[in-house]
C-alpha cells in the first residue's frame, strides 16, 4: 500500500504559494495527498499595492481581502490554509513564530516541504522564509525538545519553488513537474489573488508554458504543456543511479 503523501507549503505572503506551487498542490491534492499551506504574512504591507488604492483601505480592509482571496485559492487547488499573521515588509523571525513552525511540522509530519528558494535579493521575505523552514525543520528533528508529545520529524526533503527572477536568485531547477491536468485549476486560483497581483496571472501562465516545453526537452510526453519548477535542497537517496 502506497502511503499517502502529506505536502506542506510554507508561504512568505498570501499569495505566493498559489503563483509558484499552484499545480504541485493541486496535482498532490489530485492524487490523494494531504496538503497543507502555512503561510506567515497576508503580504499586506508589501504585496497588496492594489488594494491600497482602493478607498477607505485600511491595514484590516486589506488583511481580510488578502485572507479571503488566499482561502478561496487553497480551496480551489484542493489543501487546507493557515495563517500565521507575523506581519511583511519586512518579515521577522520571532521565538514565537520558529516554535510555531517546529510545532506544526511536528504535527503534520510532511512527506515533502516545499518554500521559497535560498536567495532572493529582490525580496527578503522570500530568503528569510526559506531560511527559517531549514531551521524548523532542524529543530523538529530533534529528540529532547521540551514538548515530547509529537515524535521528532524525519529526513523530510525541501524544496524550493521558482522566484519571481530565478537569474538572479541562483535557482537552478532539477525538478519539471507535469501540470498540464491541473492547470485549469491553477489559473482559478490565481484569478482569486488577482486584486491585489492581478498583473502576475498572465506571467505565471507564460511561466508554465515555457517550463512545460523545458520538460517536453527533457524527456516528458508531448502531451505535457504546462509545468513547474523545483529545486531541491538535500540529495536523493537511491539503491541504483539506472
């Protein structure tokens, strides 16, 4: 028996996971899977520029529209949301909000990670979130930490999602995932964060054209159109390399 797949997404802002894992969730959802998104900020201060210029927003006005939209988009794509609230532009890491992430990946036990990639000079959000899943998970590994009710996380495997200018960030993807069945799903989903971000609809549905035809390069089906990149943090362990 096959044992079911628990994805967990750690998300700097509302929206992120949807525009760079969308097709990952959904096609994990899809599947079976259990998947989770764990997002630390609604990207109210940073990302929501749009919603600003509406009148009378307010720092409430533009968390809620950000909280609705990114629930609609979880839904859509088939996982389960929670919010952290730790406030962007710029994200801290707290005591609080490491212990909160070891506590969650303790009581989810993910299969596979998935977050922002190691560098983004662009945005420090992105970089510091990555940063802090390395050390969650780290510190949910290990056996003497004071609350023994959850056991220690295994070798569960990180991987980064594409950035916004992956050139400049040093992603450099090993992983082309097939998302041609989902896509459909995923530009729903994206049209839900469009209010604030509407101009990346367009940019992330390019994105997965042109990775679907890297991945038709390195060996996929023709029948695959649509496709996201990853890059993995840990080596794969294999009894064979053929």
């Amino acid at each position: 028996m096959v044992a079911t797949a628990r994805l967990v997404v750690v998300s700097a802002h509302a929206a992120d996971f949807v525009w760079r894992s969308g097709g990952a969730i959904a096609r994990c959802a899809a599947d079976g899977g259990e998947v989770t998104v764990l997002c630390l900020t609604f990207g109210e201060r940073g990302e929501s520029a749009a919603l600003w210029k509406s009148e009378g927003a307010t720092l409430e006005s533009v968390k809620a529209a950000r909280e609705d939209g990114s629930r609609t988009a979880a839904e859509t794509l088939g996982a389960r949301i929670e919010f952290f609230d730790a406030g962007d532009y710029p994200l801290r890491e707290t005591p609080e909000l490491l212990d909160a992430l070891v506590a969650r990946f303790r009581a989810l036990r993910p299969t596979l990670l998935l977050t922002h990639s190691a560098r983004d000079p662009y945005n420090l959000d992105h970089a510091l979130t990555h940063e802090m899943v390395l050390r969650a998970r780290m510190v949910a590994q290990a056996d003497g930490l004071p609350d023994r009710s959850t056991p220690p996380l295994g070798a569960t495997q990180v991987m980064a999602f594409e950035p916004h200018q992956p050139e400049q960030c040093g992603f450099v993807p090993d992983n082309l995932l097939d998302i041609t069945p989902v896509m459909d799903r995923k530009r729903i989903a994206m049209k839900a964060m469009d209010g604030a971000q509407g101009h990346l609809v367009d940019y992330y549905a390019e994105l997965a054209v042109r990775r679907g035809v890297q991945a038709r390069r390195n060996g996929a089906p023709s029948s695959v159109t649509h496709a996201e990149a990853f890059q993995q943090v840990f080596p794969t362990v294999a009894d064979r390399l053929w």
